[in-house]
C-alpha cells in the first residue's frame, strides 16, 4: 500500500516538529523544509503527494513558491495546502488564486488540520492526540 509523502514547510522548528508529530498517526511520511528554495527542490526531487506550506518565509513568500510549483512540470499535480497566520478574506483569495487547494489558519485546530489532509489524500481520518 502506498504511504503519502507529505512535505511540511515552516521556518519555525517547533512548528516542524508539531506538524511531524501530528501527522505520524496518518501512516505518511513527512519531510520537512525550513525556507522556499529547499521546498522548491525537494518538492521536485521527492514529488511528495501533499504539500503544508506556510506562507510567511524568510526567503520567498509562501504565495510565490506555490505559483512557482504550479507552472513547474514536474510539480504542478502536487497537493498545497498554505498553513498560515493570514486570515483575511483577500490573503485566502490570493492563496487559492496562486495555487493552493486549501487554507488553514494558525494558530489551528488538530482535527481540522488533520481533516483537510485526509481529505485531499484520500486517508480515513484517526483521532490525533498530542
């Protein structure tokens, strides 16, 4: 059975860590990037199946490396989901313009994260504990 390969992007390593320890009851694999040009080559590089990336990076905004992956050949079929502290109406808009699937924003709720990935891996969701 396949396990999905899931690339989770934050410049924040407690962040990393949260994302990793939430999403190993999924059965996935998570990798992980701490910046836009890591995640621009290892999205190439590995094709995960899904990508959690967080918008506001130190080198390159989130916004840009999602329209970046899309025009990619070899990335444009790859899942994104922006996880973000931007939450208004016109920053949701932009992020689904540029890309993404869907829009989760920080601070989050396990389950509703969790609920997101399921649905776009086709995954049965599991109750996350913490």
């Amino acid at each position: 059975m396949h396990q999905p390969l899931i690339l989770a992007v934050d410049d924040d390593e407690d962040n990393l860590e949260l994302l990793t320890e939430v999403l190993s009851p999924l059965n996935c694999h998570i990798i992980t990037a701490k910046d836009g040009r890591s995640t621009i080559s290892i999205a190439q590089q590995q094709r995960p199946d899904l990508i959690l990336l967080d918008i506001l990076l130190p080198d390159t905004c989130g916004t840009e490396i999602a329209r970046m992956l899309k025009q990619n050949q070899q990335t444009q079929n790859i899942t994104l989901i922006a996880v973000t502290a931007l939450a208004r109406a016109e920053d949701r808009e932009s992020l689904l313009a540029a890309g993404c699937s869907a829009y989760i924003s920080k601070p989050y709720m396990l389950d509703d994260l969790e609920a997101v990935i399921c649905r776009y891996l086709g995954l049965n969701p599991t109750l996350v504990v913490v």
